[in-house]
C-alpha cells in the first residue's frame, strides 16, 4: 500500500506541475522557463536532502547521469510533438510509452501482478490513452514524423523514470539530484544560446517555479515508491499524471472536456483501487 500511496503522489505531482509548467511557457519562452523550473528543482532538493539523505555513490551518479541525459530529450521531444502535432496522437503515445516500458522491465526482473492487478494495469492504459486525447488541435494532420517524435519522448520519459529508480537504495535523493544538475546544465546551456531571441520575453516566476519544485516531488516520490514496491505496480500509476493536468485544466481554466476524457478519468480511478487491491 505504501508503494501504491507514493505512486499516486507521484502522478498527482507530475500532473499539478505540467499543468503549471505548461501555463508558464504560455506566457513567456519555454527556453527561459525550463532553467527556472529546473533551478527550483534542485533548490528543493538540496532542503530535502537533511531528511531523506543523499549518498553519491558511482551507482547513483550513473542512474542519475543516465535519469538526466533521458529526461532531457523527454522534455525536448515532447515539446517539438505537441507543437508538431496533432496533439491527440502524440501525448497518448508518449503517455503510454513513458510507462510501458518500466511496466515490461518490471516484468523482466520478475515481478508479477494479480490477476485483478492486470485488469487495473489495462485499465490504466486506456484511460492514459482517453485523457490524454484531444481534439482541440484537429487540423493538424498525422504524420510519420508526428509519430516518431512522439515515440522518442516516451522513450526519454521512461528512460528518466528508470534512471532515478536504478541508483542503489541507500542512495537517498542522489540519482534524482544529479539528473537534475545535467538536466539544468542542458537546459541553461541552451537558453544561453538562444538569449538574444529569448531575453525580452516575460517570465510568470510564481508558475515556474511552484512547477519545479512538484516536479522534484513527483521524481522523488517515484523512486522512493520503487524502493518500497514493485515497478510494475508503480509505473501504472505513476503513469496516470495526464488525468490531474486535464482536472486541473477543467476546474482553474473551465476548459471543456471530452466525453472521452470523462470516462477517461472515471477509469483511471477505478485502475488506482484495483492495482491497490490487487
């Protein structure tokens, strides 16, 4: 239950954060806001670190260089895929992939669900799939290229998640603090480069940096769930963020929501209480 109740924090953090992430790049340059989200991240880390610990062992400066260098090209490619679009093609197939992936390496080190766990998994999976679909950006037409994009950024997500959870367990909040640095240090490399083009912009500091900090928590909460459950039990859940950012959306923004992604989030409930039963 433990694993279960840190998973869901999880995806209650990733999804709180896109949401505010994704508000923040509306209003200024997604290149000056990412160094501000990551900086806070790393901010809150370092006060979390007194009370979780961080032991940067060889395994877990690996984990998170390897965390660091994938989540990166998460971020990049999800954001080249959304503005590729259409994004109803594309964030379910990041979506999905960004959590297979950890389910099926689960599996590889042996792990198993129940057979009510199974249903709750597939369960999960559609209903990534239903919420994370839109229809708002129609017109855009699908492409190969789309598709590709889409895929290379479930890979970077799943690669960040099982990069966090590989350091060793004694580690603390090493691999999470390290990928972040590498993270950071692309990240300002690249607003660095692009200042000229970026500098005048206008930057909604409170959003960024209240995104940042939840988004440490989210990466935090995954690897300390792994610790105290099985990966294939915590990467469904974990999995299941796209449901709060679209809740968030409908609630602060009043945008409308599909009958899809009504259903969508009935079911991602219903896939919490049976992977927690199971």
């Amino acid at each position: 239950m433990t694993a279960i109740v840190l998973a869901l924090i999880c995806a209650v953090s990733y999804g709180v954060a896109d949401f505010w992430g994704g508000l923040a790049t509306r209003r200024g340059s997604i290149w000056k806001v990412l160094p501000i989200i990551v900086a806070t991240g790393i901010v809150t880390l370092g006060l979390a670190v007194p009370f979780f610990g961080a032991t940067f062992s060889q395994g877990a400066i690996v984990a998170g260089v390897a965390a660091g260098l994938s989540g990166t090209i998460g971020y990049i490619f999800i954001m080249y895929g959304l503005a590729l679009g259409p994004m109803s093609v594309v964030a379910p197939i990041s979506a999905v992939i960004g959590a297979i992936i950890p389910f099926a390496v689960g599996f590889l080190r042996g792990e198993t669900l129940s057979t009510v766990g199974f249903i709750g998994a597939g369960l999960a999976f559609i209903s990534i799939v239903l919420v994370s679909r839109s229809t708002a950006d129609a017109t855009h037409p699908v492409t190969a290229k789309a598709v590709i994009v889409a895929i290379i950024a479930g890979l970077g997500i799943a690669g960040y998640l099982l990069g966090i959870s590989g350091g060793p367990d004694d580690s603390g909040l090493a691999p999470v603090i390290v990928g972040r640095l590498v993270t950071g240090g692309i990240f300002i490399f690249i607003a660095i480069a692009k200042w000229k083009t970026i500098r005048d912009g206008a930057i909604d500091y409170k959003l960024a940096i209240s995104s940042g900090a939840l988004d440490v928590v989210g990466g935090a909460t995954f690897m300390m769930a792994t610790r105290a459950g099985d990966l294939v039990l915590v990467a469904v859940v974990a999995a299941l963020y796209p449901a709060f950012t679209v809740l968030l959306a409908r609630v602060v923004l009043h945008e409308r929501m599909e009958r899809h992604q009504l259903i969508g989030l009935f079911g991602a409930g219903a896939a919490v209480v049976l992977l927690a039963t199971s």
